[in-house]
C-alpha cells in the first residue's frame, strides 16, 4: 500500500511539475515497436494457460525461452485444455460477425456455464479459482519514517513502468483514432487513481495494454466506456463473483489474445521501415523489450530515442548557399543546380540548431572550408534553425568571428532571432553583437557586405540596416 501510494504521489508531483514533457522523449517509432513486442510478450505469456503446458520456475518472464521452451515441448500440451481454448477462439471470431456483440464475454459466461455442466475441473483444466471478495477500507499504512524513503526509492521503478505501459498504450490508442492527449493531465490522472487505489488496498494502476486493447477491440468510442465497465465490475462483484472460479484460464487466455490480436500487426512498423527512417529505433524498441522486458526495455528504446536525436543535432549537415537568379532567396548549391553562388562570399546554413553537443564542430567546419577559400572576404552564417543557443555556442561563435579575423575574412550571421541578438550584444557589443554585423535575411547579410565593402555605396549615408 505504501509503495502505490508513494508511486501515485510521485505521477501527480510530476504533473503539478508540469513535467508530461518527457513523454515527448518517446518517439513514435519507438512507441510503435514497444506496442508491438509488449503485444508479443502478452501474447507469449497466455499460451501456457491457453495449451495446458507447465512452465518451469523463472521462465514466465521470459517470452523468447517461453516460447522456444512451449515449442519444443509440445507433446506436454493437455488436449482437453486446448480444445476448450480452440472452441473458444472459433466462437470469439464467429461472434465477431456481430460487431455490436460482446464476443469475448459472452464466449467467457458460455465457458463458465459449461465448466459447471460438464465439471471442467475432473477433466484436468485449471480454474481461474476463487476470488476473494474485497474489503474496501480505506486506511493509510502504518510505517515508520525510513520505510517510507525506502519505499521512496523503490517507487522510482513503478513510476517508470506505470508511466511507460500506460502511456505507450494511450498514445498507441491516440495515433490510431486521430485523438490527442495532455501529457500532464494524464500524469495527474493517473496519480490520483494509484493513491486512491492504495488507500483501497488496492494493486498499482494503468492503462495497461491488454485492458486498452480489449476496450478498443469492442468498439469503445468515449470515456462513457469506462463507466460501462465500472458498473460491469460492480455486478459482477455483486453477483457473479461465487461463479468466476469457474472460468477456465484457458478461455480468459484466448480472451486476452482476442483483445491483442490486432496489435500484432506489422503494418505500422513496415510503414516506418518504408520510409527509410528510423529504423534502428523500431528493431531497438522490439529487440529491448523482448529480450530485457518491459521495464529495462522500454528505458532501452528512450536511450535509443535520445541517442539518436543527439546523433542528429550533434552532427548537423552544413550547407552552402547560393541565390536563385535574381530572387533573393538562399538555397543549398547541392540540390539546385540553378543557385548562383555570390563572388567574395562564403554563405553557409547548418542544419540543425546550435548548442553545446553541436556548435564546435560547426564552427571548426565552418573555419576549415573558409581557409581553402582565400577569395572569400566575408563568410555569412545562417542560424534560421537556432532559435535560441547556450553558453558553449555563444562561445563558439566569438571564437569563429576572431578565428576568421585572423585570416582576414568578416563574420556576418542571418535570419538572427531575437534572444540570439540580445546574448551576442550583451557579449560583444563591438564586434559580433552589433547591428552592422547582424542580418535579418541572408538577402540583407548580402547587401550589407557589398556596403562594408565598398562595392555599392550607401544611399544619404543611412546605416546599414536602415539602408537595407
């Protein structure tokens, strides 16, 4: 009770913190491939009750060598626990002609009725067994001072898992009905519902795949679905909980299996692989959670995510620019052959924004092509992808600007934002920071060194900048 508790204050912690922003550190592909291996490993793990097979201690973890181990060691199935799940599995997908038909509970109420005509239990099928009827008191636990930071450190890991499976399913649920989801809010959601679960008594909370999945699959369009189950749980508890130990653990299996079904499909993953994009990110994701499990795999496949978009912004492709005719717009000589590269200038854009993983490389880039190019009187940098830059990158660029200095070249910067013009006239108001050396446009950096450099004159001696 004291772990969940703890959990939950943690998820609603975060939400006050505002802090549903690290869900944006799980990419779509990498959300697809956990989907898809969770739905795997769920799946694996219901072939057991499904076929009748004894598993050995300490396997059930382990989808790959369940599975390797259920194959190989198919002459221990029990036929009568399989029958039943076969029987099963053909009336859910001959139900499912009725869409508007719970097919998975009615074959679930079918099999409790003929596990009791036909004593199931003499026949060697497992029951689900009896189900002890909660409580429901509310209390807070008991524990001295070091039990709850101890529960303090343990709960690190339940917050992850929690956070992770509920939002890989919410979000799986989101991209495949248009809808859109606030990270933040789900957070608190989910905090509140842990917390009220462990003052109940209660086990941890989520949105866990198989539930979600078995909610899509029977046609849920709004949260009203919600409180249809809740009244569903109430009578059952109410009613049918004597009669639930008589539910065969082979027939909820295919129940389960029923619901993951369509989350087996490969078809988001080729779409990934089709775009020749991010590909490791879907066999990571995949192969972390298959082989590390839920937990440990999905803080893989984050890795994954931030090692690669530290791959991307870390190593960002420098381009140079030429003008279109007469149009006064730049564009990358490499993809148009038709960009016309101006006499004396070196006008460059890297791809990427700058900050401390990329900007010493860019800037050393930057100085060794301007040295092969002794022609070059002013070299402009575009920094349209920069929006903002830190310490290490304003940095980086007062050394370029005195690296070029010395090699008698002028460092002129473009497409300029705002805070990126207020640090670098706080840093050098003379030099690089200043207006004359600081361009809206690259079209206006242009214009700019032809007056600096005395190859047009400037109308009624207007500054620069007026004059552009």
């Amino acid at each position: 009770m004291g772990l969940v508790i703890v959990a939950g204050g943690i998820l609603m912690l975060l939400a006050w913190a505002r802090q549903g922003m690290l869900s944006a550190f799980v990419s779509r592909p990498v959300l697809r491939g956990f989907a898809f291996a969770l739905a795997i490993t769920i799946v694996v793990k219901q072939l057991p009750d499904a076929l009748g097979v004894s598993i050995p201690a300490g396997m059930a973890s382990d989808p790959l060598h369940l599975f390797m181990y259920i194959a190989t060691h198919l002459t221990s199935v029990h036929m009568a626990t399989a029958m039943v799940a076969g029987t099963a599995a053909m009336l859910v997908v001959g139900f499912r002609r009725w869409p508007r038909l719970p097919a998975s509970m009615l074959v679930i109420v079918l099999s409790i009725v003929a596990a009791r005509w036909f004593d199931f239990a003499s026949l060697g099928i497992a029951e689900v067994g009896a189900v002890q009827r909660p409580g429901f008191h509310p209390s807070i636990p008991d524990l001295p001072r070091a039990e709850w930071l101890r529960l303090g450190e343990l709960a690190f890991g339940l917050v992850v898992l929690i956070f992770a499976e509920s939002w890989g399913s919410m979000r799986t649920m989101a991209l495949a009905h248009g809808d859109t989801l606030d990270a933040n809010r789900e957070l608190l959601v989910l905090g509140a519902c842990n917390v009220a679960s462990a003052l109940l008594q209660g086990m941890p909370v989520g949105a866990g795949f198989s539930a979600s999945s078995a909610n899509a699959a029977a046609g849920a369009q709004s949260r009203k679905s919600g409180v249809v189950a809740l009244a569903v749980i109430a009578l059952a508890l109410v009613l049918a909980l004597p009669m639930l130990h008589l539910l065969p653990r082979s027939v909820l299996a295919v129940a389960v299996i029923s619901a993951l079904w369509h989350a087996l499909s490969p078809r988001p993953l080729v779409a990934v692989w089709q775009m020749d994009r991010d590909r490791l990110l879907v066999v990571g994701a995949v192969s972390a959670v298959l082989l590390l499990g839920v937990l440990h795999g999905m803080l893989a496949a984050i890795v994954l995510s931030l090692v690669a978009a530290l791959q991307r912004f870390g190593q960002p492709v420098l381009h140079e620019l030429g003008e279109l005719a007469t149009s006064r717009n730049y564009v990358a000589i490499d993809s148009h052959s038709d960009a016309l590269v101006t006499p004396g200038l070196l006008i460059l854009r890297p791809e990427a924004p700058l900050f401390f993983a990329s900007a010493e490389k860019v800037v050393s880039d930057i100085a060794l092509l301007a040295g092969t190019r002794p022609a070059v009187r002013s070299v402009i940098l575009s920094l349209e992808e920069s929006s903002d830059i830190d310490s290490t990158a304003a940095e980086c660029l007062l050394e370029l600007d005195r690296r070029l200095g010395n090699m008698d070249k002028v460092l002129l910067l473009a497409r300029i934002k705002e805070p990126v013009r207020v640090l670098l006239a706080q840093l050098d108001p003379t030099g690089l920071g200043h207006t004359s050396r600081m361009f809206w446009s690259v079209a206006d950096a242009v214009y700019g060194s032809a007056l600096a450099n005395g190859e047009i004159s400037r109308p009624n001696g207007l500054p620069v900048q007026q004059t552009l």
